[in-house]
C-alpha cells in the first residue's frame, strides 16, 4: 500500500513498534465503542477540535464561536444528529466550568441536541484530564471512545474515533503532560498564537494543508509526526478492512472517487479563526463541508468533496 510506505519505513524497529502499540489501542477503543445504525433517511453531522477555552488570547475557537454556532443551529433545524469527534474542549488549558460558562449559548445548544436523544459525545485527548481510557463524563453524559456506524441498507461499517490511540506513546506520561501544557507550554510559547493554525483546505481538497504563518518547511517538519500518525491509523484500517472517520491532527482527509486506499476520513478542524470543516452523512451520502463567511458576510456551506456511503468498499 503506498500511502503508509511514504511514512512507515519499515525496516526501522521503531516504526514496528509504534504501529503494533497504536494497533492495540484502536483494537481496544473499538471493543469499548457503542454501536449506532442508520440508514439513507438518516442525518449524521460531525464537527472535531474545537479547543473551547475561556476566550482568553490561547482560545483560537472563539473567533469561530458565530460560525459555529450558526452552522450546528443549520444542522438542528434540518433534523441532524450531532457527533462530537473529540476535543471539543480544552482541558490541558482550563477548568470546564469556566468553559462551559463561556459558551453558555453553544452548550445549551448542545442540551437542546441531547434533549432529542441527538447528541453523541467522543472522547480527545485534549477532553480528558487523565488517562486516555479513563471513563469520563460532560456534565453527567459519558464520553465514548468511538462509535460504530452500520448502514443497514448495505451492512456497512464505519468506525467514528479521534485518533489520539494511535500516538506513539500513547499517553503514559499523562500526568506529567498536561499541567506541563497548562502551567509552562502555553505561557512559554511565543508563536503559539500562530503555531497551529492551518492554511484553508480548497475544494476538491486539491492543496495539501500546511502551518500558516510559518515558513512551509519548518511547518512541514511540525507536521511530520501528524503524517506518521495517520499512516498509522491508515495501516489499521487496512488490517481490519474497517472505514475510519476521525479527526485530530486537524488536516482534512477524504478519498478519491475509486481510490484504491482504505476509506479514511479526516474531518478536520473547527480552530482556526476564518473557517471550520465537518462531516455530513444524509441520503447515503458522505460529504466533508467547509463553512465561512463569504465577501457579504453570510455564512456559507461548501462541499469539499464527498461520496456514497455504499462506495466507502468498492
Ligand atoms: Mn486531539
């Protein structure tokens, strides 16, 4: 398979030996994941990474916030359920109590969602301030490590997950890591306000992402490990024939039409101020979107690309 050749050499143990761990930890999120079927009347929407913060100068998502909120209330009225790809919120950074008191208006959105039993919350790494497999909870609703989607029309799988599992290291240093990130990474950080947002994907997805405001090089080298990381979800969904949406490094990812690659879906990102992507599954159809604000200052939806689900195995 020449996608994961590109970022797997393999003969360096070190690659084997990452692949095989994050292997057992996507095994085990999709144990854990609760099963959901829909069909072609079905209305699925999926948004990832929003970072939520307390509107402070580290919270990139709050110039989004409007955006936002219009494309989910868009998503409410049309009948859709809502799917949290993880890391909607940041707690390496914050309390969730301040952020939920920051985003009073888009949480009660979201309990407007669970009111009509149309909300499913996914756990990221950046939602969690302990283990990554540690069960956890948004006020009082749990957080799944997946969700398995089966079309019933056409017994098709889909495997909705972060992707976090497949980091090299998983998060053994947990508890080191995220009071490091609140209490010295983020105030020692210069570019950080720049570091990670991502150049604008553009229909058909024809550019290939990279950091903004840096040069491409040494943002190329900052993305290296989010390529490796992929290629190792990519090797996964090989193994297990699965389909697998998920989000994460923040780079959209969707196949060719009569690709011969594993159906992976990245959906994207929602903080980065000027633009958010997401997932729609309606009338059988898979379509990654991008919503913006065009010249007039209307929000508008674009489709990126997109493909039926029945294609996802050709
Ligand atoms: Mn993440």
């Amino acid at each position: 398979m020449t996608v994961t050749q590109q970022t797997w050499p393999q003969a360096a143990p070190f690659w084997q030996n990452w692949h095989t761990q994050a292997h057992e930890r996507l095994d085990r999120a999709f144990r854990q994941s609760p099963h959901l079927h829909f069909d072609d009347n079905s209305r699925l929407v999926f948004f990832s990474d929003m970072h939520r913060g307390i509107k402070d100068r580290y919270d990139f998502f709050a110039p989004n916030e409007n955006l936002f909120l219009h494309a989910l209330g868009h998503y409410y009225q049309q009948g859709y359920t809502y799917i949290e790809l993880g890391d909607g919120d940041e707690l390496w950074y914050n309390d969730f109590a301040r952020i939920r008191h920051a985003y009073g208006r888009l949480f009660d959105l979201l309990n407007q969602f669970r009111a009509g039993h149309r909300l499913h919350l996914i756990v990221g790494n950046h939602d969690s301030e302990r283990g990554m497999f540690d069960p956890m909870e948004k006020e009082g609703m749990p957080l799944h490590q997946g969700l398995v989607l089966h079309h019933v029309p056409s017994s098709r799988h889909l495997f909705a997950v972060h992707g976090h599992q497949a980091h090299p290291k998983g998060d053994r240093y947990w508890w080191f890591q995220r009071p490091h990130s609140r209490y010295f990474v983020k105030y020692t950080l210069p570019f950080s306000a720049s570091r990670y947002h991502f150049s604008e994907p553009e229909n058909d997805l024809q550019n290939r992402q990279y950091l903004a405001n840096m040069p491409r090089r040494v943002g190329n080298r900052i993305l290296r490990l989010a390529w490796q990381l992929e290629g190792a979800i990519l090797s996964w969904a090989q193994q297990q024939r699965q389909a697998v949406i998920c989000g994460h490094t923040h780079l959209c990812a969707f196949p060719e039409p009569h690709s011969e690659n594993p159906p992976f879906i990245n959906i994207g990102h929602c903080s980065t101020p000027g633009y958010i992507t997401g997932l729609e599954i309606a009338g059988g159809q898979l379509a990654l979107v991008k919503w913006k604000a065009n010249e007039t200052g209307a929000y508008q939806r674009t489709v990126l690309r997109e493909m039926a689900v029945t294609a996802v195995w050709p």
